[in-house]
C-alpha cells in the first residue's frame, strides 16, 4: 500500500479520557479500510510519546536511569529526531501539557510536528470518566483535573511502561496545546465528534492529506463506533486497559457528569477550570455548564 | 586504577568501585582500554553521523551524550574520554560509562554483544533479554536470591566460542522490585542521586571465566494469570538473537562481520531460545523461575 499522509509526527493531543484512543482507531480503520474493524489491541499508527520503549530507542542510555527532569529536557529532541526521519505520517498520541514547567522546552513545535490535532472535552465528564480509569473516587479524580501538578506515571519506585507525564490543570493543558505556535493545529471538541462524526472525522482525514472520500470516512467512522470498541474489548480485552479499571471503554457519552456529579464537584471544577470552559463552549455566558 | 571485566583490562583515571581490581597476575600487561577524562564539545557532528538525536558515529568513533550528565567518546574499541558536565555528579557519569559506553566500546571491538542479563546457572548461562520493563532485572534477583549468581548486568558479551564473558558484577533494582525480594535497600547503593534504583553488588565472576551459554529467554509480559515458554526454532533464533544486540543504532554503523554470522548460526544452532511471557498484573516470580529453570534442564 502506498504511503499516505504527510510524513512526519501527526500529534494527537489530549488530556486523559478525551477521545485520544477513538481518533487513533478511526485513522487506524481510515488507513486500512477494511471490511471488518482494525482490532484495538492492534493499533499501529505510531505509539505514545511517553512509551519507554520509543525513548529508549533513541536516547544511549535506558530512561529508566534518567530522571523524570532530565527526561523533560531531552524528550523534545528525541521528537524532533523522530519528525525528521518519519518516512511516512506517524500518528503519535500525547497526553503531557505541551510545556512540564518554566524553563522546560515544550515538547512538540515546528521542528518535531507535521500537525497537531487536539482533542478537547467537557472536564465535568472527564471527570468521571478519569475517576474509572484511575481508579479513585469522584473527589479525587476532580481535585487531580485542578491541581497544577498533576502527572501520571509519577512513581519513582518502579518502571512502568510510560515516563512521567506532567498533566497540570485541566484548563491550562487545554489551552497550552490550543496555543501551539508555528504548527498546523486542528481543534476538535469531543461532544462535536459524537454530534457529526462523519463531518469532524472528514476533516481530520484533509488536515492529515488521508483521504477523505465519504464512504471510506463512514466506514472508518463506523468500525470505531463505541459499541463496536466496546464489543472488542469485551471480547478480547484492551491492552491499554489500565489494571485498576474494570473497562476502558465504558460510556463514551457526552453530558453523563449531570447524573455523576455533585454539585460541590461541578462547582469546583467550573471554579478551577472557567477559563478553558468558556474558550470551548462548556460554560454559557453566565458562567453556567452547558 | 585497573580493572578487569568482559576479560578486559581497564586503566581508568576515573575510580570505578562497581567493578573489582585487576588481580596481580594482569596488572603488569598491556591495558585493553584506556579511560580518561578530557575536554569534549556539547554536540558530536564533527565525530560523525548523527546515529540518534544524542549520538553521532563512524565505524570506529562514537560520541554521545549522557543524559544531561556528561559526554563520551568511544574511540577504536579501546578508549573512552569522558567529560563531566557542570553541576552533574560522577555517580551517575560512572553509570552511563559503564552500561551504553562500554557496549559501545565492545560493540567496536567486534564482540558479539546481546542486551540483557546474565546468570551463572551450573556449568553455564543462562541470559535472559527483552523490552525494557518487562522484569529482567526482577527475575534476575529473584535467581539470586535462590542461591544463583549473576555474571553480567545490562551488557551481555560472549567471547570467540560463543560463551558469556564475566562482566559487570551487579544487579539494578527498583525499590519496589526490592521490596518484593524482601531486600533492605538502606545498605545499598543509588544508582544515582534522587533515582530509587539501587545497585545490588555481586561477588567477582572473573575467575569462574567465561560461561558455555545455555538459554536465551527473551521476556515479555500478557494479560494471563500464567507463565508459557514458547520455543524458538529455525530462522526465528537467528531473528530473535539479532533484534537483542546491544542498541541497534551502535550497530547500524558497524560493518556486517562474518564472524557474527558465524556466531549466530552457531547460537541457532547449539541453545535454547525461547519466549517466555509472565502475567503484567502480579509478576508471578517463583512461578517464573520455576518455569524458566525446568525449561532449561529439560
């Protein structure tokens, strides 16, 4: 099969429970264009940015014995390695804020990015969907998404899979990969993706030069439906299913925080996060949830 | 200072306590490596190609950079100059000296060198490799503490016959790894500052010599409750044994050596090779061991 997509690293950036794994099978389902779904525990389109394995690839010395700050300083490189070599469009999936801290380089810019899609969604049903995931309440999944030092992978009691990923708040991850400078960037709201997901998909395959046909769009947009996910993993299991959670894929829906929440959590959450809620519609005029 | 390990007699100007003092019989000969410190640039593009976004290469020339720590340059299989960046410590130098340097150096000399550990089980080796993570070095102290002994840490190089040379005389654990061997870490040493890793020092493995190599278990892990070796046969050793060679990107700038292919024909042909996969939830130790020591009598 030809090479399709520009190459390069295509960034599909997020905050966790946001849609990341969705859009990696819809491209995976867009490039192969099959008669049956890509399988989940197959997704080959590029990997994560944080995994040890692709870092310990190119780095000289095994990550593990690097610090989580020094990693912070020499990941850009390692992307800008990775960008400059891609023979063919690379699909790398990202969770980190763009930039770990002050005086830290950010982790993609023009040298290290074909593009950036984001993938944005309403911190009230990440909230919950994160506190599955995690593995801890509902007040502790919503005081990580407003803490600004939240991470993942933060042990330095183990080796996990992935280094550590500073997150920050919620807000302020939103709004660092929104801002990328000097990077073709495509913006998507996840509650858009699930209202029209022929036409914001269509978009993503002409942002990345895939094609964009509409019955090749429908059929990728199909074999990534949530059940047909769920299915899968009911089925099979998903190798991303982290072990504290029961499933990965479990509601994929838009709006579920008004039966999860309480409202000292939605009131948190909006009081922490009000400045990325109003840039992507998720508070009205009156500061109010949409 | 002399040292001696992979059957290397090392002069270095930099104290290495990880590694044991040359004995008095080779102290008088020709040093095979020469480690000094000296002034190195920030980046290597006058050394060569660009082999990684830190490494730059000809056949006989490496330099890298170690970390943020210092820089290396590795040069003709026999020396290795080293430069300590400001403010960075000569623990943790020593470490990346020690693991990608060296390897780097042995890769240069033409010694067959797989990536991985290595322990002393009766009259041979059995070395285990695989991906990062996957509980090499869990396993290997696991061997340990059942009375076992390691021959070599990370950098794993087999001598002309194809037996495992004696290296470094370590294991590196996680604290949380320690804790589950029921290891006290407070008399060990950090791997470096602020890293819960600890250096778990092992007795010399030099005058056992080199080890007829046994098995090649290649680790990995599943989402099962159990432990399966699979066995590796025909073409697939060769592949498996030439994916676990110290750092690809060394390798991609050597030139192809027929004695390798004539060492992993020979490995294909005289050793067990296998895959061996535990569960990734609960790291199911003992039954590991269990599995891996049957399977290399059997």
């Amino acid at each position: 099969m030809a090479a399709l997509g520009k190459p390069g690293i295509w960034w599909l950036a997020s905050y966790p429970k946001s849609g990341n794994t969705w859009m990696r099978t819809f491209i995976a389902n867009l490039l192969a264009d099959g008669a049956a779904p890509v399988d989940i525990n197959a997704l080959d389109t590029g990997g994560i940015a944080s995994a040890r394995a692709l870092l310990d690839e190119w780095l000289m010395h095994p990550s593990a014995e690097m610090s989580a700050d020094e990693l912070d300083h020499l990941r850009p490189r390692v992307n800008e390695w990775i960008h400059a070599r891609a023979t063919e469009a690379r699909f790398l999936k990202i969770h980190d804020a763009l930039r770990a801290g002050p005086g830290v380089p950010p982790l993609v810019g023009p040298a290290s990015a074909a593009g950036v899609i984001c993938i944005v969604r309403n911190p009230l049903d990440v909230a919950h969907s994160a506190a599955n995931h995690w593995g801890c309440s509902m007040d502790e999944s919503v005081e990580r998404l407003c803490n600004p030092a939240h991470g993942l992978s933060l042990t330095i009691r183990h080796q996990g899979r992935q280094v550590r990923q500073h997150l920050g708040r919620w807000t302020d991850h939103v709004m660092g990969w929104a801002g990328i400078a000097a990077v073709p960037r495509l913006l998507l709201r996840y509650e858009d993706l699930l209202e029209d997901p022929h036409r914001h998909f269509a978009e993503v395959a002409r942002f990345v030069g895939l094609p964009d046909d509409a019955g090749r769009v429908a059929r990728a947009v199909a074999h990534s439906r949530f059940d047909v996910l769920a299915a899968q993993e009911a089925q099979r299991g998903f190798g991303e299913r982290p072990e504290k959670s029961q499933k990965f894929f479990r509601s994929g829906q838009a709006g579920a925080w008004r039966e999860r929440l309480q409202p000292g959590q939605v009131a948190r959450i909006i009081d922490a996060q009000a400045p990325g809620m109003r840039r992507f519609g998720y508070l009205d005029a009156l500061g109010q949830p949409v | 200072m002399r040292y001696l390990c992979y059957d290397l007699l090392i002069d270095s100007d930099l104290p290495l306590p990880e590694l044991h003092e040359a004995p008095a019989v080779r102290l008088d000969g020709e040093p095979d490596v020469l480690i000094r410190e000296g002034a190195l640039p920030e980046e290597g593009s006058a050394y060569g190609q660009p082999i990684g976004p830190l490494a730059w290469a000809t056949p006989r020339c490496l330099f890298m950079r170690a970390a943020l720590c210092g820089r290396f340059l590795i040069e003709d299989g026999r020396r290795i100059t080293w430069a300590l960046a400001p403010g960075q410590d000569l623990a943790s130098l020593r470490l990346f000296l020690l693991g990608s340097a060296l390897g780097a150096l042995l890769t240069q000399r033409g010694v067959f060198v797989l990536h991985g550990n290595a322990i002393r089980v009766g009259d041979g080796a059995l070395v285990c490799v695989g991906p990062s993570g996957a509980g090499k070095s869990t396993l290997a102290a696991g061997l340990l503490g059942r009375g076992l002994r390691a021959l070599a840490d990370d950098v794993v190089a087999l001598d002309a016959r194809g037996r495992v040379l004696p290296g470094l005389p370590r294991i590196k654990l996680w604290q949380d790894a320690a804790e589950k061997l029921a290891l006290d870490t407070q008399g060990l040493n950090r791997l470096r500052p602020g890293i819960e890793k600890f250096s778990v020092p092992m007795e010399d493995g030099a005058e056992w010599g080199a080890q007829p190599l046994r098995g090649v278990y290649e680790l990995h892990v599943h989402r099962k409750d159990s432990v399966e070796i699979e066995p590796v046969r025909g073409i697939e050793r060769v592949k498996l044994l030439q994916l676990n060679l110290y750092r690809q990107n060394f390798q991609a700038v050597q030139p192809t050596r027929p004695e390798h292919l004539m060492m992993l024909a020979r490995l294909s042909g005289a050793t067990r090779v296998a895959r061996v996969r535990r569960p990734e939830f609960g790291f199911a130790l003992d039954a590991l061991m269990d599995a891996l020591l049957a399977d290399l009598e059997a």
